[in-house]
C-alpha cells in the first residue's frame, strides 16, 4: 500500500505536470510551422495586393474585409502599384498566444510597400511598416482574422 501512494504521489507531483508541459509546447510547436505558412501566404498576398489570393488564408467571416479593400483599387492603383520595381517584402517577428492557444497575434514588418492612404488620394511607397496580424485557430488550422483592414504602426 506504500509502494502504491509514493508512485500515485509521485505521478501527481513531478510525472504529469512534466507530461502536460510536454503536450502544451508540443502542441504550439507543431501548429507554429502552419500558422508561420499562413501568415507567409496572406502577407505575400496582402501586401502586394492579390486580394483575391489572400482569402485562401482568412476566416470566412474576414473575406469581406479583403473585398472592401480590393473595391477601393483603382486604375492609379494599378498603375502605381504596376511602376513598383519589385514587390513588398516582410520578415515574419515575435508570435503572442491569447485565449490558451486558440488564437495569436504575429508581427510583420513589411519593406518596400504601396500603402493605400485614403479614399481619393493616390497610394504611396513606404520603405517599412509593421502589422499585427490577428490569427485563430478552429480546432484544425490557422486563419487570419480580421475585424478591419490591417494597420501599420510606425510607416516610414
């Protein structure tokens, strides 16, 4: 009977709390390499304006969001966005989980973009920028969330 209370004390103490800790991280882990691929695709799409491209990696519910912006584009749009040399390019930063794991919010810093100003004015390059990309996770994959178009912080 002693035999059987050290190890039931010792699964209690030390062996499950090491087990959850395993399963938790591992969990972030394996989901990091998809999230990281959703967050390539829709920022290569959304910031060089493939709007259309970019539905594949958001929520249903955040489709019309890339709708509303791709129905501000205008033939100067275009145009500008045709004169670019190269398109935008962005580095991936710091991920922070909210909600116990269900959803993140991801840093990118974008380089080299065309910045929709506002509604009448011609957009314009910017050197750098950087986003937080909101994320959810469905119980199967990644998707990025959006409850408005995406923001920059600190334009240059």
């Amino acid at each position: 009977m002693m035999k059987f209370l050290r190890v039931n004390s010792f699964l209690c103490v030390v062996f499950l709390p090491v087990m959850f800790g395993i399963v938790v991280t591992s969990c972030h882990k394996g989901s990091e390499k998809q999230m990281k691929e959703v967050v390539n695709g829709f920022s290569s799409a959304y910031f060089n304006w493939r709007y259309f491209e970019a539905t594949r990696y958001v929520t249903h519910a955040s489709c019309k969001w890339l709708s509303y912006i791709s129905s501000q584009v205008n033939q100067t749009d275009v145009d500008s966005l045709r004169a670019m040399k190269e398109g935008a390019t962005f580095e991936i930063g710091d991920i922070a989980y909210d909600d116990g794991g269900s959803s993140a919010r991801v840093k990118v810093t974008v380089s080299n973009f065309l910045l929709m100003d506002s509604i009448g004015h011609s957009p314009r390059i910017c050197s750098r920028g950087e986003y937080i990309i909101p994320l959810s996770f469905d119980g199967n994959e990644w998707k990025v969330t959006l409850s408005a178009p995406l923001r920059s912080s600190n334009i240059k």
